[in-house]
C-alpha cells in the first residue's frame, strides 16, 4: 500500500449548510484559519500549511438535526450528510501522534455548523511508523509466546473482577491452568487495590504459572491490569517481568495517548489495550470514531492486542461492526512494517459465538475471552475451558 504524503483523514459529517461551505470551515478551523480573516494568512502561508478538501462525497438529507446545537444556523428545514475527506501538509506537526489528535479531532466536535461528526478513517505518512514502536509482538510473539498455532487463544477474564484476594485469585488461575487455558487476563476493574495489590498479585499467579509451565512444557499468558501513572506502570511492566510473566494490559483511555506512547517505549511483553469507555466515542452513529480509525493510533502507540468487542456481545454494539473492527486491526498499516494487533473478542461470549464469530471474520488470528461463558459453566471451568475449545474446533473444520 502507498503511504500517502500528506495526513489524511475522512469524515462523516451532518451540517446545516451547504456541506462544502462546512468542509471549508473544518479545514481553516484545524489548520491556519479562524472565523475572520487575519493579515497573516498570506497565499504563500495558505500554500505551506493549510488543510486542504480532497473530496465531499453527498449523501442523504435529515429532516432534524442529530446533535443538538445551542445557536442554531437555519437549515431550511433539512440537515445535509456528506462523506468529506482533508489533509494536511505533515510538516505542520511532525510525526507527533498526540499533535495529530489535536489536528483531525479537535474543535471540529464544536462548530456551529455541524450538527454531526464522525471520524471515519485516517491515513498516515510513513514518518509516523519511524518515530513510533508499534506492536513489537502482535500476533506471530503473542503466538509463539502463548505456545498456540493454527487456532485462536482461548482465554477468560478472572471474575469476580475484583474482591478475591491474590491467594484467591493464583488459586483459581491454578484451575485454569490446569484445564489447558491459553489466556487469562485480569478485568479492567482489577488494578492496584487493599483487597489484592498489584505486586502481591502477580508473585501469587506466576508461582502457580509457572509451577504449570514446567510440568507442561507450556505457559500460560496472563495479561496483568498495570494501569496506572507512567512511572508507576514501567515499576508494574518490570515486576511481572522479572517474575516470568508474558503480558500486561493497560485500560488506554484512561492512561492515555501518552500513557499508552511510553508503556509501548518501556515494554518487553505484549501489551493487551483494553478500550474499556470506548461506548462514550462510539455509541451515538453521528458523533465521535469509527474503530477504524482510532485503532491504528494505538496499534502505533505499542498496542498488540485490541479489544474489538464480540459477535452477540452484551452491549450495544451490531456484529457487523465488532467484524469491521477485527478486520481493521488485522489490516497492515504499512507495507513493510504492518502494525498487526490481534484481535480480542469478548463481552458475553460463550462456545455458541464460536462458529458465526468464525465464519464472519475467516481468520484465526484472535483471542477469544470468555468470563462467565467459562467460570459460570455449570460442570465447572475446565469443562467451560474444554466446551470452548471443542466449539472453536468444530467452527474451523466445518469452515474449512
């Protein structure tokens, strides 16, 4: 694939005006415009730095505005949809990821003249891959580091999230390890509390993973909740380190670009980004990202695996999007340095999303993580453990 010059990003936008006056406007508004002209924006400045409209596909019109808007532009009884494509020369910013957060989604949320904006997919010059890590695993180190080829990693979340104790937890890690689990990660709520500090908790689950993976041969890949300041998660990163472990998880919403920038910097391990608050960028199909575009900011950033929701998941979102987004995640970003996260699947996933989660996405490439689906099995976890990989077997034989 050609890595384009310039910064690229595509929109899908609702506006009361006409939508080309409206595409002019994002483009001033997040480059060398404002809402007046200034004597300083010269033709030769327009020329060096401003964003440009590439392209505004036109869509349907809306007989009521998506968004609300506080000051009202008449609409003459419609809202305009449109697709509208911008770029911007890369030397505006640099290869500085957190610069180009605040260059394709900044103040463009609050103009007047949209009553929708969604960001639906960005295209990046390659002086972004050489200024950042990237995954340094993704799927082929997560696969060799988890022993498991040919199939997804099957894998749980330990629940009750929070409340056991490390003992309690290291003892029910035992039993999954026992059962032949691949993946077991800790749930987001599960950080650095009274009831089961961090470090506590990692030297009592590596003992009993560790005590497994010299009778097997094989180890167990826990992904550790390290999240948390920047120093406090580089301490984390070193402890589960240190102890033998082979993953951490960080919640990248709440660490932040920056967070997630210097974990990816610091890592030795894989990096599970779990996108826990992504609903308040996503839910509303007028507003916020599309997971095609957000994902490979992260994938950039360090991510190897990505969270990507599930077929018949317990939220709110359609299975067609939790595909588009395995999909997206699994798509080069480069040519010659690819990016590849893995893909997790989870939210109330059981063996019955296993052959329609299959034949949906056609890879194996992906980890698929069942909480309850597994401990609340009613012969027990290794049984949910042993039904799971039973179900993905059938899937791929069947789909061969």
């Amino acid at each position: 694939m050609t890595s384009p010059v310039r910064i690229e990003a595509d929109y899908l936008i609702e506006t009361s005006v006409d939508p080309r006056l409206a595409a002019e406007t994002m483009a001033g508004e997040q480059s060398s415009g404002t809402f007046v002209a200034v004597p300083g924006e010269t033709p030769e400045l327009k020329q060096r730095a401003a964003a440009r409209v590439e392209a505004i596909e036109l869509l349907d019109a809306v007989a009521t505005p998506s968004l609300p808007v506080a000051r009202p532009i008449d609409a003459g009884g419609s809202w305009r949809r449109a697709r509208v494509t911008l770029s911007w020369p890369s030397d505006n910013i640099g290869a500085s990821l957190p610069n180009l957060m605040a260059t394709i989604a900044g103040n463009l949320w609050e103009l007047r003249q949209l009553t929708g904006l969604r960001l639906l997919d960005l295209r990046l010059p390659r002086t972004f891959a050489d200024a950042y890590p990237g995954p340094k695993f993704g799927v082929a180190g997560t696969r060799k580091l988890a022993c498991v080829n040919g199939r997804p990693l099957i894998g749980t979340i330990i629940k009750p999230s929070i409340g056991m104790s490390p003992d309690e937890t290291a003892s029910l890690v035992a039993t999954l390890c026992e059962a032949g689990i691949d993946f077991i990660k800790d749930d987001e709520l599960q950080s650095d509390g009274a009831y089961c500090p961090f470090d506590a908790r990692v030297r009592a689950i590596m003992r009993v993973v560790n005590d497994n993976a010299e009778r097997t041969g094989k180890k167990v890949m826990i992904a550790f909740n390290l999240t948390g300041e920047i120093d406090q998660m580089r301490r984390r990163h070193d402890l589960v380190l240190s102890e033998g472990g082979s993953c951490v998880m960080a919640s990248i919403n709440s660490v932040g670009l920056v967070g997630m920038i210097e974990l990816g910097r610091h890592t030795q391990l894989p990096v599970h980004a779990h996108r826990n608050g992504w609903g308040a960028l996503n839910r509303h199909p007028a507003l916020g990202w599309e997971f095609t575009a957000w994902q490979k900011i992260w994938r950039l950033a360090g991510a190897d695996h990505m969270h990507v929701n599930g077929i018949g998941n317990k939220f709110s979102e359609t299975d067609d999007s939790v595909v588009r987004s395995a999909r997206a995640a699994l798509t080069p970003l480069y040519d010659d340095k690819p990016c590849i996260a893995m893909p997790v699947f989870s939210s109330g996933q059981t063996a019955a999303q296993a052959a329609p989660t299959y034949r949906a996405l056609r890879s194996p490439d992906l980890i698929f993580a069942a909480g309850g689906g597994i401990l609340a099995h009613p012969d027990g976890p290794a049984a949910g453990v042993t039904e799971l990989r039973s179900a993905w077997d059938a899937a791929m034989k069947a789909s061969a």
